[in-house]
C-alpha cells in the first residue's frame, strides 16, 4: 500500500462513494455540516482565499423556489433530499484577505484589485473548496448529489447577488433505496499521468 489513509477511509471518500440520486429522510444536521466545514476550511488555495459561500436550503418555501430553477432531471431527487446547498464564489473574498493572509496583505491590492481577476480566482478556489466540500460530505458519512444542471442566473436572482456567482447545487443526506447509477468508467493511470 502506498497511501496512509486506510481502505475502508479510501473506499468512504472515493472508490465506494457515489453520487447518490435518491435520499432516506433523515435529516441533516446544521451541526454536521459545521463538522463538514469544519474539517474542508483546511483544503488548500491559492493566497488562502475562501470565496466559498454556502446556502443551505432548509425550509419549504425556499425548497419550492430552488426546485423551479432545476434542470428537469434534477427537480424530483433536490425536491426530496433532506439539505441541498447551494454552493457559490464570492468575487469580493480579497477584503478577506489581509486576515487570511496576515504575512504578505498587500496581495489584496496587488493581485485583486481589478473586478475580472477577482472573478477568475474566486470561481477556481472556490470550485476547489466545493470539491473538498463534497469529499467532506462522504467524509460525514453522508452522501453528496453535486449537480449543476441548474439555471444558474435564476439561481443567483432568487438566492443570492451580483458579489456571488453560484457554482452548483448539493443534494446532502443518507442515501435511499436505488440510489446509484450503474459506476461509470474513469480513465487509467497511463492515459492521464505523463512524465517529463
């Protein structure tokens, strides 16, 4: 074995996790998922930003306007999850960054101050913390529905601003019966890693 984490913690995050696509109704707690970020705020980023923003969607209403603005597919499985969250870049996180980046603060100024350069960073740093987001999820135990079949300049009307630009929506709870599809193909080790 050449990694330190066991096989039954391998198999949790990846090779057995699924993207589930029916849910018990079990339900999320808000201290599971301050656990589940708890643990992700650690995952690295450039410059340590953290434009990720988290909405969960809890009650009824909000589920119902959520629900209008999922592709088709998509509107039965986020309708029934017990949490969906709706995960977004914050393209203003740089005046985070003289706390976050204590050591060097001028980079707020000096990298950040244009608007289509705050965007750039935040939706890349941003969609990695939504990936450790997701593996923070199995991590919990739970299971993830990451989706991003969704109109997404509805999504940002209804839910959020023009500071925050939504990135996908993430069904959260245990998994129901016929959760999976049939696991689809990845590609092998000597068809993506290349030595130079």
């Amino acid at each position: 074995m050449s990694l330190v984490l066991d096989a039954a913690a391998q198999d949790l995050l990846f090779r057995e996790a699924r993207t589930a696509n029916t849910f018990t109704d079990e339900p999320v707690t808000d201290e599971q998922v301050q656990a589940i970020y708890d643990l992700v705020k650690y995952g690295p980023t450039a410059f340590n930003q953290s434009p990720l923003r988290i909405t969960l969607v809890r009650s009824p209403e909000a589920r119902e306007r959520l629900v209008r603005h999922m592709g088709e597919g998509n509107r039965p499985k986020t309708a029934a999850a017990p949490l969906v969250a709706i995960l977004s870049a914050d393209n203003e996180f740089h005046e985070e960054l003289p706390e976050l980046f204590p050591h060097a603060p001028q980079v707020k100024d000096a990298f950040f101050s244009e608007r289509p350069v705050r965007e750039g960073a935040a939706a890349l740093n941003a969609s990695l913390q939504a990936a450790y987001f997701i593996v923070g999820v199995r991590a919990a135990g739970l299971a993830a529905g990451p989706m991003t079949g969704v109109d997404f300049e509805g999504l940002r009307k209804e839910f959020l601003d023009d500071d925050h630009t939504p990135l996908m929506v993430v069904n959260i709870g245990r998994p129901g019966p016929d959760a999976w599809f049939p696991r689809s193909p990845r590609l092998p080790y000597e068809q993506v890693v290349t030595t130079v």
